[in-house]
C-alpha cells in the first residue's frame, strides 16, 4: 500500500514472507517519503515477527533500516 496525501509526502506499508526458507515469520514493512518531485529522503524499516533472545534482550529475527536520497529525471 502506498499513500500520498501531498505531492511532497508519501507513506507505505506492507509485509513479506520467505517462502523458501521461514526462519523469520511475516516480514513487515513500512516507509515515509519527503521531498520534492526530483529529490526525495526515503525512510524504510523492515521487522520479522518472529523474534529471538540477545543479551537477555528479546528482539525480531530480522531488521532494517534504510535511509536513501532519491532523484528522478526524465519522463
């Protein structure tokens, strides 16, 4: 699902699965967009809903997060 309530903003969601290998469960992922049509700073972060224990610390089986500058020419 992809939003944009303004031409300067955008947020997504979704969710992702392994299907060959399912050591971290459902994959969830979300995203926020800002800039102008050309140029855009993207924020996306990915989490598995299956977790595991570090530390004492129980945290999910898969994370990322993505900062990115975006730029767009042409059509």
């Amino acid at each position: 699902m992809d939003i944009h309530p303004a031409s300067w903003f955008s947020i997504r969601a979704g969710a992702m699965r392994n299907m060959v290998q399912d050591e971290e469960g459902l994959i969830l992922t979300g995203g926020v967009g800002l800039g102008l049509k050309w140029v855009q700073l993207d924020l996306a972060a990915q989490a598995s809903t299956k977790t595991a224990t570090f530390d004492g610390n129980t945290i999910p089986r898969y994370f990322k997060i993505n900062l990115a500058l975006l730029s767009r020419w042409g059509g």
